[in-house]
C-alpha cells in the first residue's frame, strides 16, 4: 500500500519517495518493521493470554531433567509471527504481484489450520487436536491451489537463457529468448546446468510431455508444502528451536529470490532469471524479522510458545517460497535439520512396529523427535526395550541443544548457497 502511495508521490518529485523503488529499501524495513511488530505485539498477547489463563500443557517440572516447569505458558504464538509478517508484507509490498499473493494466501490459510489445531487443544482440551486427516487436507489443499496457480497464472514465468558477455571491456546481459516464458525446470545442485526439466520426467507421455509435467509439478507443490510444514510441526519441541532454525532458513531463501530477481546475478550464477520475485524479498524480510522478534519471548525459557498456528505456518511459508523460486528440490539439504527430525520419527514409528509384529520391544532411538533424545538420560530408558542408539548418556541441556541445531541450520543454509557454484 506504502508502496503504491509513495510511487505516486514521486511524480510530483517528493523528496526520497524514489527510494520506494529500490526493493532492498523495502525489503531491509520489512524486516525491521516486522521485528518491531512482533516485539511490540508479542508483550501485549502474552498479557491478554495469561490474563485468559489461555495455556496448553507443555511438560512439567517431573519430567523436564532440569527441572524447568512449562505449566502456564500461553500457546498459538504463532499468531504473533502471522501479524508481524502480513503487516509489513501489506504495507511494503507490490500487492499485484503474483508471488507476493500466494504467499500472503498460504500464510492466512495455514494460520488458520494451524489456530484450529491449537483451538481444540486449549479450549476443548483435546491433547490430540485437529484430526489428522483434516490437517493432511488443509496443506494438501493449499499446495493444490498454489501449483495450479503457478501453471496457470500469465506471470508466473521465468527467462532461462540469459548469458553475460563481454564486448569492447564491458559485460552486457543477452537474452537468448525475446522474453519470460513458462517453464517446467527446476535448480538441482551439484549438477552442471542446474536444471530438471518436470516434462523431460515425464518424456514417456509423448505428445502430452508438457501436460504431464505440469500434472507432477503440481504433484511436487502438495508433496513438498505438506512434507515442510509437518516437519517444522515436529522441530517445534524446544524453546527458540523452531524460531531459530527458520529465521536461518528464511535468509537463505531470501538470498536465492535476491538473485533470482536480479538478471546480472542470476547470469553470474547459471540459474533461471525470474521476473517478479523480488516481492518474494521483501516478503522474507517480514518473515526473518517476525521470527527473529518472536525469538525475544520463545528464547529459553520460553515466555510463549508458537504452537501448530506458527509452525504449521512456517513450514508452509517456507515450502512455497521456494517451489516459487524454483529451489524446492534444494530443500533437502536447506532444511536438513528439518528432513532428520521427521525421518527419526519415521524410523522411529517404523521399527518399533515392526518389533511388535515379532514380539520385540524395540527403539532406533531414546527417544524422537531426535532433539527429544539428547535431553532424555540413558538411566531412565525402559529396561525391557532394546534400543540401537542410547547416547549420550547424560543429559544436554535444552538450551545448548537449541543453539547446537541453529548452528547445523547454519552451515547446511551456507552449504546450499555454495552449491550454485559447484557442479
């Protein structure tokens, strides 16, 4: 809206209203603007849910090994994360930008998934939440309408075939094709080339290729939006750890839509020049700052907690941002901490029910999501279960165990972005 107002301004040579254009301007106050917000807002929503009593018991002072109690704690902290992230999207942002809609879109109806979850949980004091099935429904909805957005959308395009060459001492950018065109290629690192082409999987289809390749990339959007949020769902289990990971996450991401979005560095680096997703900058700049604002009071020990409505949220957001940068087959690696944690609680699941078809009780693990088992002591494991891993033997603190998972987040995101060089 600031955005639209200030452009208009300009015209009229309004002192400083030219700097509105420059997405780094707008992107850099996103992030401060969101910082504040969630900061500001955070205060007053933690006072308005304790005055509700309006809590969900965590763990208590029996169980936690250091004997921190998290009895009380307001939950749906999530909802200061949303707050923090649409307002400065709303008001910094081009609003007739595709990219900036969707995620605006994901961001509302995954807020809302997650708040029914935490709904049921608080007010009706069901441990369980929402049904599973409904939830499965929700993201595999939201990843449905954003891939059938992206197909059908006249603006979702990207140019592919962009070089910098150098003529008389300086570069100038060629474009090998007249403009942007819709594409079915995707980054893939350590690969010369970079790209996968969605219809080139689907060769065997013939003559409909192209029509199949959308189909699985449609496929690929559900797939990924539900695999990311869940696993987010499953690292919000420690104070600051989800928050923390993110927010790490988010600057990653944001870097890769940078230079999406800016035809010099996407030639530099041999990926996809995509047209309209500096939006998507400004965008991660109000997500970083609301995580990292939401940090103050979620930090050890937690003052709030983000429950499904932030972390559901979160995932969601970060799933699409990068199917729209066309960077969602460098998850694995980006959301690494994320990808363990669920495939614990898979191998977990998995093994464990395999024992009792034998009539063995069995653990892979002391206890999952695995940061579950850095904090749960070797002396108290069930003697009649056998488990493969039981160290450490001793307890990590929650803490130590939280900063050590940022600074995996850390080097997996550095990791990533080095990759666009290397193939």
């Amino acid at each position: 809206m600031l955005y639209y107002l200030f452009r208009f301004l300009e015209n009229f040579g309004i002192p400083g209203a030219h700097v509105w254009g420059y997405i780094s301007f707008r992107a850099l106050l996103a992030m401060v603007l969101a910082l504040i917000i969630s900061a500001w807002f955070g205060e007053k929503f933690i006072k308005y849910l304790r005055s509700k009593q309006i809590s969900e018991v965590q763990r208590d002072s029996k169980i936690d090994p250091f004997g921190t109690s998290k009895i009380g704690i307001p939950s749906m902290g999530g909802v200061i994360i949303i707050v923090a992230i649409l307002v400065p999207a709303l008001l910094l942002g081009r609003m007739r930008n595709i990219y900036l809609i969707l995620m605006i879109i994901t961001t509302i109806w995954l807020g809302i998934l997650g708040g029914l979850d935490d709904y049921i949980k608080i007010f009706r004091h069901n441990k369980e939440g929402l049904p599973g099935k409904f939830k499965i429904i929700g993201q595999v909805g939201i990843g449905l309408i954003v891939g059938l957005i992206l197909w059908s959308s006249p603006d979702a395009k990207i140019n592919e075939n962009i070089t910098l060459e150098k003529t008389s001492n300086k570069e100038i950018v060629v474009r090998h094709s007249s403009e942007a065109t819709k594409s079915l290629k995707t980054t893939i690192p350590f690969v010369k080339g970079h790209n996968l082409d969605y219809a080139q999987l689907m060769s065997f289809c013939g003559k409909y290729k192209t029509a199949a390749g959308w189909i699985l990339f449609v496929i690929m959007t559900i797939f990924v939006v539900t695999a990311v949020s869940n696993s987010a769902n499953l690292n919000d289990g420690m104070d600051g750890m989800c928050a923390g990971n993110s927010a790490i996450i988010g600057v990653a991401l944001g870097i890769f839509a940078y230079v999406s979005s800016h035809i010099e560095f996407a030639s530099y680096l041999n990926i996809m020049y995509i047209p309209g997703s500096q939006e998507l900058v400004v965008f991660l700049c109000a997500f970083v700052g609301a995580l990292i604002g939401f940090l103050w009071y979620n930090a050890y020990p937690a003052q709030i907690f983000m429950g499904d409505t932030g972390s559901l949220t979160i995932g969601g957001i970060i799933g699409v941002g990068a199917i729209i940068i066309h960077k969602e087959l460098m998850l694995p690696i980006l959301c690494g901490v994320f990808l363990v944690e669920s495939l614990s609680v898979i191998l977990q699941v998995w093994y464990a029910k395999s024992g009792t078809r034998k009539g063995i009780k069995r653990r892979i693990f002391k206890r999952t999501p695995l940061h579950d088992t850095f904090r749960t002591s070797s002396d108290l494991l069930d003697p009649e279960i056998k488990y493969v891993f039981t160290k450490p033997k001793s307890v990590v603190h929650e803490s130590k165990i939280t900063i050590r998972f940022w600074i995996v987040s850390i080097i997996l995101a550095v990791l990533t972005i080095i990759t666009l060089k290397i193939r």
